[in-house]
C-alpha cells in the first residue's frame, strides 16, 4: 500500500520557549488522497486560509487564522464537516464555515463566520 506523508509543523512550549519540530503523517491510499487549499473572507475583515486533506476515512483540516496554525481532525456532524483541533472547531457547509472558541461555552456564538474567497 502507498503513503502519503503529511509534514506539519508542531509547537512545543517548554520553559516558555517555543520550538517547532516537523511530525509526518502516513495517509494510507496515496492515490485516492485529495488536498484542497481554500481562502475564506471572514466577519470584522479577518482572513482564514484552510487546506483540507482527505484519504479515505482520514480527514485533516490545517486551519489559519491571526497567525496561528491548527491542524484539526474530522468529528462526527450532522450537517456539513465539522473539523476540532485544540480548543477550537471549524464547521463547513458549502462556502461557509464557522470558527468556534470553545473555552466560550458550548452555545457560545462563532467568532468568525466565513465564506469561501
């Protein structure tokens, strides 16, 4: 079976001082994996670039945002893709997709809602 490797970066805080150290991926089916690069216009003017990786049963959004970079996994939804990573939630559906803080509250509106550039 081919692989497809997925190189990211990942920021480790220790001692107050951050490093980044490259993580590879194995994505299984390397011929059926589609990446997607898409740039939202958010409210209040503010940017989301969100490259979506999918092979097969794995789903990967990286999700930028004020300069912060989040890889974020697929999670069940009823509507749309719904992506989580850290604190935070990326919901698609068609061009739009909502970015959720959830140290906010679970009912807590989204802080940027967007729309596919």
């Amino acid at each position: 079976m081919r692989k497809t490797a997925l190189a990211v970066a990942v920021l480790i805080c220790a001692g107050g001082h951050a490093l980044a150290d490259p993580l590879s991926i194995d994505l299984p089916s390397a011929s059926s994996a589609e990446r997607n690069k898409v740039d939202y216009s958010c409210t209040g003017g503010s940017k989301v670039t969100a490259e979506y990786v999918n092979a097969g049963a794995n789903a990967l959004a990286i999700v930028t945002t004020n300069g912060q970079t989040i890889l974020m996994v697929s999670v069940m939804s009823g509507s749309g893709a719904r992506y989580t990573g850290q604190q935070f939630v990326w919901w698609t559906k068609g061009d739009k997709a909502d970015f959720y803080d959830l140290t906010k509250g679970e009912d807590a509106p989204p802080e940027l809602s967007c729309e596919a550039a």
